[in-house]
C-alpha cells in the first residue's frame, strides 16, 4: 500500500512539473518556468523518500529528502519574488 501511496505522489509531482513546463513553453511566462523546475524537485524528493522507506531500509535520507525539497522550494520562492513579472 505504501508503495501505491508513494508512486502515486511521485507521478502527481511529475505530472504539475510536466503541465507547468508545456504552459511556459506555450506563453514564455516565467513563473511557469520557475513552478516547474520546483515540481521537479518535488518530484526528486518524492522518489527519495519512496527509496528511503521502501529500498534503504537501514540507511536514513532525511537530509538528503530535506536538502532536496528545500532546494525545490527555494526554486519557486526564487521564481514569486524576483522574477515574477
């Protein structure tokens, strides 16, 4: 069930990240730039957190989920505050 749940996560992420990128691609505003970059993170710190419950059981990733999902964040923070038009 927790693989279902985690898989599910990861596709939803991966899935705004891609509808983000194509909306940018269509209207070349740049905060559907920034947005999508950061689902992407999203999606990075979705399929670490799958690994690190699910495959590395004995080895603990929270930083490396955090440091990622903190960079994901930063990502779009950097987008809504300095370059949104």
């Amino acid at each position: 069930m927790a693989l279902a749940i985690y898989s599910l996560c990861t596709v939803t992420a991966l899935l705004c990240a891609w509808l983000l990128f194509s909306a940018y691609r269509r209207s070349h505003y740049r905060l559907l730039l920034w947005s999508s970059l950061g689902f992407a993170g999203l999606t990075l710190n979705n399929l670490a957190l799958a690994l690190d419950k699910l495959v590395f059981t004995l080895v603990d990733l929270t930083i490396l989920r955090t440091a990622i999902a903190l960079l994901a964040f930063m990502v779009i923070l950097y987008g809504l505050i300095w370059d949104s038009q």
